[in-house]
C-alpha cells in the first residue's frame, strides 16, 4: 500500500491504485481523483453516477458493474462512456473511492 496527499488528507491507496478505505472518500477527494483520470469538472450526471455507485457499493460489497450502471441506475452506456472516457467501470470507481471493479483487467 501507498499513501498520498488528496485533498489534504492523507490516504491509503491499495496495490491497484484505488482507495484502500471508502470511508476515506469525500466530494473535494472525488474531484481530485476526477482530474487524475482526466475529468475536469465533475457535473451533476457524473455526481448522479457517483453516488449510484456508492450506494450501490454499501448495498453489495463491490464497485457496480457497467450492466448494473444501465441497468439498475438508469444510465445509457453511451453515456457512460461519455461521461467517464476510455474504460468508465475502472474510472467510476476510482473516482468514487472504491476498489477496483471486478473483471477489470
């Protein structure tokens, strides 16, 4: 594990690069993470997602798949891809302090 400065807080991050504790997550840690991966401004379809994710997170114990995303959150992959460009399960979860998303390579 490795620990960095976010947001001016000090975190964990595990050996895949993704939090090693949720509950270390806030919204000024999201929008630093957002422009790691290349987002410049989080908007309210990207909060929408967001929060989908966590919720869904502390409902089953694992970052939601894109099938879920669409599924269960109402959001089209088009826009998923949209919003979280090249490879959107591993950014969504990044960017919402989860571990990395099962079947991500």
């Amino acid at each position: 594990m490795t620990s960095r400065e976010i947001a001016g807080k000090t975190i964990e991050f595990d050996e895949d690069g993704f939090l090693a504790n949720p509950q270390d997550w806030d919204k000024d840690v999201a929008q630093e993470l957002a422009h790691e991966v290349g987002i410049d401004e989080l908007t309210a379809s990207h909060w929408q997602v967001i929060e989908f994710s966590r919720s869904d997170f502390d409902e089953r114990g694992e970052a939601p798949t894109l099938r879920r995303l669409k599924v269960a959150a109402g959001v089209p992959t088009k826009d998923l891809y949209e919003l979280f460009p090249k490879k959107p399960a591993k950014k969504i979860a990044y960017v919402s302090g989860l571990g990395k998303p099962h079947g991500c390579i």
